[in-house]
C-alpha cells in the first residue's frame, strides 16, 4: 500500500505530535485532530511544510457528531483511513481521602480518554471494514498497571476495550493495541525535576539522577521512540499482533503479565 492514512487524536503537542513526525517520515498521510489548533505553532509549521499529505481537523471526542464530521473530513481528503491513534487525554491529578473526592475531573477525564477513544474508533471501524484492514492504537499509561492513583482507572479501561475490540474486530482484518507511555521527555517533566529541585534546595540534574536510577535502561523516553513503537503497530503490512497492551518504559513498571 503506498501512502496510508492515519488519523491522530491528540496530535498537536507532545506525544501525539512526535508520533505524526515519525509516522511522515515512514510515508503516512497524518490528519492532526484536536479542539483548536490556536497555541500549536509546533504543529502548524509542520502541516505548512507539507499541505499535500498533512491536515488538521478540530474535533472534540467527547461530542460524537464532531467525531464523524472528523472521520468525514479525513476520508475526503486522504480518500481512505489506515489507521487511528487515539491520544487525546485531559488528565486531571484526582486524590485524597475516599469521603473527599471530587469527582467531577474523573467523569471528565473517562469522557474524553475513555469513552472518547470509544467514539473515534466507533467512527472509523465502518471505513476499515470496508477497506478489510486497519489499525487501531490506543495511547494508555503506566498508572493502569499500578493501584497508587484513582487517575489509573482511565488507563486501566483502555487496555479492556482495546483486548475486548481486538477480539471483534480481528476477523475483518482490523488490528487493535495499546500502548503505556513511561516516563517522557517533555517541557512537562524538565518543570517537575525544577520543582522538585527548588523544593530540596538541590539541582534538577540531582533530581533527574535519583529518578533515573530507579530505570533499569537509566533514561527516560523520548518522544520518538513512542513514535517509532506506535509505527511498527500500525504497520500496513500487517504483523500478528493484536489486543495487546505494550509498556515502552524503559523497564520501569516491574509487575509481570502474563
């Protein structure tokens, strides 16, 4: 197949926008799907520079009509959709004592990763079916192999529906996997080891030690090996893989699934 399509929910800023530079470079046409693309000049450079297999659509995945219109939007232009990154998360930190939660963000976080992930793939499935393959990868996280958050219930529903979906949609040629980001490089992380530095009266390269120390690999993950892993799985010459849930963390989670 020369030229697949993919559409990346998510894929203006950080992981999602590192995924689209790898998946362009390995010759995909990239639709970057988010609310707005206002405040992403990383992002709208990038579609400048190559308009003919690059485009933006703004979406919300918590509406559904706006979700088709997307889906819509993408088959138009591309004529086909290949495959479907689902990476638009609004996490909210959700801790404290059982009887003083609030638990608004938390609805709010499972209507946009969760349900919202459910809405996109609802959307493109018919196009894959009609095409007879596809690939689906779900962005997860690490807090859903580990009880230390109520955050972790979003990640840990991610990994349900992508085994559950694998099961149905394997028979029409249609792939889906999960992928569990560790620890990633980003403005966000250089702004924890500051805070955290201040907080101790050392340097954020003392606390980025520490941390690292605890990583079998002693880094952490960039961005574009995210991307790369996220290529292979969505590969147009198919591999067997399907329904699984894959933790690119450099060893950090230290639980064993089988």
């Amino acid at each position: 197949m020369s030229h697949p399509a993919v559409i990346i929910t998510g894929g203006t800023a950080g992981i999602g926008l590192a995924v689209a530079q790898v998946l362009s470079r390995e010759g995909w046409r990239v639709a970057l799907a988010s609310r707005q693309l206002e405040g992403h000049e990383a992002a709208r450079d990038w579609i400048a520079a190559d308009p003919a297999n690059r485009a933006y659509v703004a979406t919300d995945t918590r509406d559904q009509a706006r979700v088709d219109h997307m889906v819509a939007a993408v088959l138009e232009r591309f004529g086909r959709i290949d495959g479907l990154v689902n990476g638009a998360a609004n996490p909210s930190p959700i801790a404290g004592p059982i009887e003083e939660l609030d638990l608004s963000p938390l609805l709010g976080d499972l209507d946009t990763k969760v349900v919202g992930y459910l809405r996109c793939a609802k959307a493109v499935v018919p196009v894959m079916k009609r095409q007879g393959a596809g690939s689906i990868v779900n962005i997860g996280g690490l807090t859903g192999r580990s009880s230390n958050t109520l955050s972790g219930l979003r990640n840990a529903a991610v990994s349900h529906f992508t085994k559950t979906l694998s099961d149905e949609l394997g028979p029409f040629g249609i792939r889906v996997n999960a992928v569990h980001p560790g620890i990633v490089e980003t403005p966000h992380l250089r702004e924890l080891f500051q805070s955290e530095a201040d907080a101790r009266h050392c340097t954020p390269a003392q606390v980025e030690a520490e941390f690292v120390a605890q990583i079998p690999l002693r880094r952490v993950i960039h961005p574009e090996e995210l991307g790369r892993v996220v290529g292979f799985l969505l590969s147009p010459t198919p591999v067997p893989i399907t329904g699984e849930s894959i933790a690119v963390d450099a060893g950090y989670s230290r639980g064993i699934y089988l």
